[in-house]
C-alpha cells in the first residue's frame, strides 16, 4: 500500500504556530501525501478574501497526532516558527532577506513597466489605424506615434513599488529552524498504526467518527473504515457500537475500533501493540 | 468486567434468549453453549445460510461462476455468537479475551457475531472481526 522507496526522502518541515501543526511547501505536502500517506486538511485562504473559505489552498494543517507520528518515523521535523524566525531576525540572515525583498520589488517594477510598454505600443497602434481610417489615406507613417515608457529605466528604492511579502521563506534556513522534537500530545496509537500501515486518514466527521481511513489515496479510494480510538481499558458503550456499525455500514464501511494493548511482555515495536477490530452489520 | 467461573444469572438469561432467537427466528442450527474462558458464554451455531463472504472471497467466487458455472463458498459456517446487552460497557480488553479464547480456523481472520439485546427483546446482530477486515460490498 505505501510505496516505501529506498531513498531516505528529507523530513518535511512542518510549522508549529499557535498550536497547530501547517506544512507550508507544496513539496513538503507533495512528499507527505506520496511517501507518507498523509494528506492534511488544506486550511489557506486568501489574505484579501479570508471570507472565502469554500476553496482553500495552502498550508496543509495535520492533526497533532499525524504530526507525532511523522515525526515518530523520521519522516518530518517540526519547527517552533515563531522562534525560527526570531533567531532568523537576529543574525545575518536579515540582511539577506532584505536583499531578496529589494530584488522583489525591481522585478515586480520590471514586470509593470514592460506590461505598460506594451499597452500603449497597442494604444498606439490603435490610433494610428483610426487616423488612417478617417483620413482615407493609404498609409501614414508611423514615425510620429510617440512610445511612452518604453525605455526601461533602473528607478531609485524610493520609486519602486511596495510589494506585500507573502512568504518568509527567503528568510528561514535549515539554520536558523527551532527544531521542537516529537509533538507532545496524548498518544494516539491507532492513528500511529494506521499510518504505519499505509492507510490515509481524514477527518471522520463526515461520517460520525474520528478518522475516515482510506486504503489508499482519498482521490482513488472510498473510505474502508471509520475509525475509533479507545483506550485499553476505556469502558465502550455497546449502544456506540451499535451506532457506528449502523453508520459505517450505511455508507458501506466497516466501523474500526482500536488502541493499544497495556503492558505486553517483550519488545515492543515503535509501531506499538495495536489491536483493532472491524464491525459491520451481520444482515440479519 | 471480572472473570467468572460461573457466569451471573443475568448474562445466562442474555445468552439464552439470543439462542432462543437464532433458533427460531433465523432457523440456525447445532446450537450449543460454551463458557468460555473470558468467563463469557458464547454460543456456537450453524446458521442456515452462509452468513459471511469476504470480499475478496466473493469476488473470487463470482470468476469460479462466471468461468466454471459452479458456485463456491456457499456452504454454511458455524460461527460465534458473543451476546450482549444495550446497557453493557465493554473495554477493549474484554473484546480481546473472548477473540483469545475462540480457536483461529479457515484462512480468513477470527470473527464472531456480536448479538446486542434491548429491553424490548429486539436483537441486532453485528459481525466483528478480529483486525482491519474490509467491509463487503453489500
């Protein structure tokens, strides 16, 4: 199920901000998704419509236990962004990315001159038609039509236009990254073993339980399962199970129920002693 | 839940009414009792119809057909009744040691009927299996 290349993919970097856990390179979303079985829930939206929030992009946001369990199998690293760039702000790296904000502004500057050349040599162009046309004239020559703006000057900081950074990413390194080890959250080994296993998760909302889990890629698979965590010796209400055979069933999934077995004898794996069983409804 | 050597009156009156119940109303067969060493009876039982195909069983099945025109995993199972009540809570653990005490037969994972009664004596039979089992495609 998980295509488990021999090649050592770098970790994912993912963002730790107030509390939630973002992956903001598409490359990273793109390595989580084909190599990690991990699709994350896309929570962006656009700074100058943040009312619409139907489509959304990046980042990605991961539930708190993906995020452990990435980090569990070396697959990402989380980073304490605030910090990150504090420490990004307080030493040379400012400068540089002070650079790359400069650099940013001239070619947008670049990009408008050149867009503006080009209108007016069709404005132009237009008007000298339109003399022809009334003047009845075979041709006119075009020598007299004035091409503004159409020397690309280099413009002082002070004419450059004010471009709105919409990433930092020029500024944070591998160097200055405040690398806050494994997510301290309440374990979730169903949610460990799941991804383990090659399953991809979603939110199980949709069909009233904790995880959707899927066999593969949500885009190319129906849900398996719907998925619930219990701990060893958690008390499950048979009327719980009753509903989650009933919904799972309805929507032709199998309702999943799983935690960890307490204190095996022996070693345990990093995978864990993960039990589960699959209900659905008997027919009958 | 505690072991029991005997199990409490209550959970044997549980357990005969869902023998009553396959019986009668689903014409099951070659019943039988066994105390368990969860210290849960389950009944054992030959249902009339096979009860269970595994997907990937079925659709094997349905090429054998299609190639051959004989019909494969038709025959009856005999199969594991756990019953119980609405009202119970039951652990994680408690599920895992009436999986350990039932003997693994046949290639496909251990599973056993989970037979939930109400108070107004209406039973809802689930299958429970033992491990990630993909569900039919009913």
């Amino acid at each position: 199920m998980s295509s488990s290349s021999s090649l050592p993919a770098p970790a994912v970097r993912i963002s730790l901000i107030a509390g939630r856990y973002l992956v903001f390179d598409p490359e990273g979303v793109a390595a989580l998704r084909r190599d990690s079985n991990t699709c994350g829930t896309l929570v962006g939206t656009m700074p100058q419509q943040p009312t619409q929030n139907i489509f959304l992009g990046l980042p990605i946001e991961l539930r708190p236990e993906e995020a452990q369990a990435l980090v569990q199998r070396g697959r990402a690293h989380v980073v304490d962004d605030a910090a990150a760039h504090q420490v990004a702000m307080h030493n040379h790296s400012r400068k540089a990315y002070i650079e790359t904000l400069r650099k940013t502004k001239q070619t947008a500057h670049k990009v408008v001159t050149e867009r503006n050349a080009q209108r007016s040599a069709e404005h132009a162009d237009k008007i000298a038609q339109g003399q022809r046309k009334a003047k009845n004239v075979e041709s006119v020559p075009l020598d007299n039509v004035s091409l503004d703006g159409a020397s690309p000057k280099t413009p002082s900081d002070a004419q450059l236009f004010a471009v709105t950074p919409t990433t930092t990413k020029e500024l944070l390194n591998a160097k200055t990254d405040v690398v806050c080890g494994s997510p301290n959250v309440p374990e979730a080994p169903l949610a460990r073993h799941l991804q383990y296993n090659g399953y991809y998760m979603t939110p199980g909302l949709r069909f009233g339980a904790r995880y959707s889990v899927y066999p593969g890629d949500p885009l190319r698979f129906h849900a398996h399962y719907m998925a619930n965590q219990y701990a060893w010796e958690e008390e499950i209400p048979i009327l719980d199970v009753v509903e989650g055979g009933r919904l799972a069933t309805a929507v032709k999934k199998a309702f999943l129920i799983g935690g960890e077995e307490a204190c095996q004898p022996g070693p345990s794996s990093d995978e864990g002693n993960v039990r589960t069983y699959s209900i659905e409804w008997a027919g009958m | 839940m505690t072991t029991f050597s005997e199990p409490p009156q209550a959970v044997v009156n549980l357990t005969s009414t869902v023998l009553s119940n396959l019986e009668d109303q689903h014409d099951w067969s070659h019943l039988e009792i066994s105390n368990a060493r969860s210290g849960r009876p389950l009944i054992s039982g030959l249902p009339p119809r096979r009860l269970y195909t595994h997907p990937d069983d079925q659709i094997a099945a349905l090429e054998h057909e299609h190639k051959t025109g004989e019909r494969i995993f038709q025959d009856p199972e005999t199969e594991w009744v756990l019953a119980v009540h609405l009202a119970e809570k039951w652990t994680l653990a408690d599920f895992a040691s009436v999986f350990d005490s039932i003997e693994h037969t046949g290639p496909r994972a251990k599973r056993i009927i989970l037979a939930t009664v109400h108070n107004d004596s209406t039973i809802v039979y689930y299958l429970m299996h033992e491990g990630m089992v993909k569900p039919r495609q009913n």
